[in-house]
C-alpha cells in the first residue's frame, strides 16, 4: 500500500473504567475520524500510550482498527522499542495483524541506528517503515544526515523545528511527515508529504486545513495544542471526551 498524503492521526487508545483496552471504541474512533478526513492512522504510537500495551492488546488494537476503515486508509504500527529485537519482534507482529506500514521510534542513545533499523526493515518485510525523530521522548533521535542511510521510506519529526524540517526535506528523498500542529502550515508551504498529529484525534478538520495553508486555523489550533499537552495524555483524552463522548481513562501517569 501506498502512504498517505495529508493529515494522519496519531491514534489515542481508548480504555474502560477499569483501564481494559476497549478496542471496539477505538476502531469506532478512528473510524469517525476517516469520515472527517482523516487519511492515514497510527495505532499503538506513543499518542496511544503503547508504553502500557501487551503485544496481543496491540495486535487486538490493529485489527479491530484495521477492519474498521476504509481499504485506501493505512493503517500504521508504532513499533519502536529500545533494543532491535524487541523492535523486530513488534514489527514481525503488526505484519502479520495487516498492518499496512510501521513507525518505528529511534532508540535511545543508539550506537549504531543503520543497524537497528535494517533489523527492523527485514522483520517488515515489504511493508514501508517509518522513522520517528523525537528526542523529547527518545534522545537524541536521528540526526538529518543519517537519514539517507536508514533503510526506511520516510520520518516523522515532532520536533516543531522548522530549520530541521527544511534541511530533512533536503537531504532526505523519503516521505517527511511532521508531528506537531505548531507548524503544519509551513509543512504545507515546503510541500511536506503530510502530518501524523495528536490533535487530529479531536480537530482534525482544523488541522487538515491548516496543513492546507489556512493562517487562521493554524493560529486556532494554539490553544488546544496546549490544553492537548497538559499532563499528556490526560489533556488530549479530555478534548476529545468534550467533542466526541469518549473514555478518558488513561494508564500512563
């Protein structure tokens, strides 16, 4: 499958009262998103607390994800982990559920990233794999030289930096998705491939038309950034619960 253009988001996982994964509300989420435009969907990112998921709530995740939208709609796995084959062993997992591509977070403080994700890459098989920069949560990433020697076939970067955002778009032939809403409009303007955002779990529109070159609905999405960011994720599940009805619970924090 081919990966998307456009705003994708970066799946919550929605959990019961007691912090059981609920996967049927999390399909029907995602799905609801599709329908707002939504053109691509992570599962088990770090936005979906993957930190707390057991692989087999992961797999249980992605399928009912999976079956939920669209064929034309990819469906992508977060299946970073620290050591490679751990990274690998998720990444063998999320193919065989129907994952459409992988996103793999770059290890912390990693020696040799060329090899961990060339294991990564083998254990995909044919499903395009994603890199994720983002030393906030896994330092200190990717450097943007070292992406054109990564067996990959595009980054996300959440940084927000817009320097770094223009000097991956020209050193790297990839696909180069962004991962915060505070620059989706310039993504935009230097004809980024899209966005793979938090806050498309709750306004995704506004995020759609922000990428689009919307100056009022990039400066709109100000505030909700920064409420979806207070003592994440429990400000995102908030937002969302507002719009859309849905659980709140969390496990991390």
């Amino acid at each position: 499958m081919t990966l998307f253009d456009g705003v994708g988001v970066a799946l919550v996982t929605l959990f019961d009262h007691h912090g059981a994964v609920d996967a049927p509300a999390t399909a029907e989420h995602a799905a609801r998103l599709v329908d707002l435009g939504v053109r691509g969907v992570v599962v088990a990112g770090s936005t979906g607390e993957a930190a707390t998921l057991a692989p087999d709530e992961r797999t249980q995740l992605l399928t009912a994800v999976r079956a939920a939208v669209p064929d034309d709609v990819p469906v992508v796995a977060g299946t970073g982990a620290p050591a490679r084959r751990d990274a690998a062993a998720l990444t063998g997992r999320a193919r065989e559920a129907g994952a459409d591509a992988v996103l793999v977070l770059s290890p912390p403080h990693a020696a040799d990233l060329a090899g961990y994700y060339r294991t990564v890459a083998e254990a995909a098989d044919e499903l395009p794999v994603l890199a994720y920069h983002f030393p906030l949560v896994s330092a200190p990433g990717i450097p943007v030289e070292a992406l054109a020697r990564l067996p990959v076939a595009g980054v996300k970067d959440s940084t927000g930096d817009p320097v770094r955002l223009a000097d991956t778009l020209d050193a790297f032939a990839g696909r180069v998705y962004v991962g915060s809403p505070a620059v989706l409009a310039h993504a935009g303007a230097l004809r980024c491939d899209g966005a793979i955002l938090a806050l498309a779990n709750v306004l995704p529109e506004r995020c759609i038309a922000a990428l689009a070159g919307d100056g009022d609905a990039q400066r709109a999405l100000r505030e909700p950034h920064r409420a979806a960011s207070e003592r994440f994720p429990h400000g995102l599940k908030g937002l969302i619960a507002d719009r859309f009805a849905t659980s709140t619970t969390v496990r991390l924090g």
